[in-house]
C-alpha cells in the first residue's frame, strides 16, 4: 500500500509507543460509526492487521476514537468491515472498467 494514497493516523499505543496508520474507511455499525485503520509499520502491518475503534466527532469537531469493548459489539463490526471490504473492491473493479 502506497501511504500517500491514504489519509493517516498517529495512534499511541497502551505499550506507549506510537503507530502511523491508514484510514482504511469511516463506517456505520449497529447505531455507532466505526474507523478502520491499518498500521504503516512495524509487526501489525507486517501481519496485515487492521485495527478497529468506535469513531466520533466531539462537540469541538475533533475525532475521537474508543476501544470496542464487548466481544458481541466486535463481532458486529468485524462483519460490517467485510461488507465494506467487498464494497472498496467492487467500487474498484467498476473504476478500472471506467478507465479502459
């Protein structure tokens, strides 16, 4: 993945370290939006793994992102992330064909 290509992140990590990542996609899961983001380095993008937060905007409209806590609601919005999967890879089909 070419980093430029994407809208980035510094996350701090509960190890105290920080970690740039990709904003994947903004999301709707259940009554909440979610943010996906995938790590630019180190072993989580070596692993390809892609972190989920709940996602809002605070009353002075910055982001604020919160862990998910339950197993139920990760579950829900690990299943909303593949159907939005499925929908970038569809979205980049239809522009390839659009191209040529």
């Amino acid at each position: 993945m070419d980093n430029q290509d994407y809208n980035t992140v510094t996350l701090m990590l509960d190890d105290n370290t920080e970690c740039e990542c990709a904003i994947v996609r903004i999301f709707p899961a259940g009554d909440n939006q979610y943010i996906a983001l995938l790590p630019l380095e180190g072993e989580a993008a070596d692993n390809d793994e892609v972190y989920l937060y709940r996602y809002k905007v605070d009353g002075n409209n910055e982001p604020v992102l919160e862990n998910i806590e339950t197993d139920e609601e990760y579950e829900i919005v690990s299943d909303a992330f593949d159907e939005e999967l499925d929908a970038m890879e569809y979205e980049e089909l239809y522009e390839e064909e659009d191209n040529e």
